[in-house]
C-alpha cells in the first residue's frame, strides 16, 4: 500500500490524529465546505477511489 501514496509511505497514527485535531480545534473555525484528505497524497493518484 505504501507504493501507492506519492509520499511512499504509511501515515503514523500520530499525522491522522492532528488531521482530526485540526477540524475540531478554534483553528479551523474559518474552514467550511472543504475536505481534508490525510492520505498521503493517493487520492491525487487515483481519484476515483473517493467515488
């Protein structure tokens, strides 16, 4: 699975834990209609597994 991010790697558990943090924190109080995708960049490569 790793192969397949442009990063060439798995995400530490600790990088999705500040995705979360992030949105629900007053720092993302100016966000709205947005999506944060913490994958490392696959979705850029292979767009339709969001589907």
């Amino acid at each position: 699975m790793a192969a397949t991010t442009p990063l060439h790697r798995i995400a530490d558990p600790a990088e999705i834990a500040q995705a979360a943090l992030f949105l629900a924190s007053d720092r993302s109080s100016f966000t709205t209609g947005s999506e944060l995708f913490a994958d490392g960049g696959e979705v850029q490569v292979f767009p339709a597994a969001v589907r």
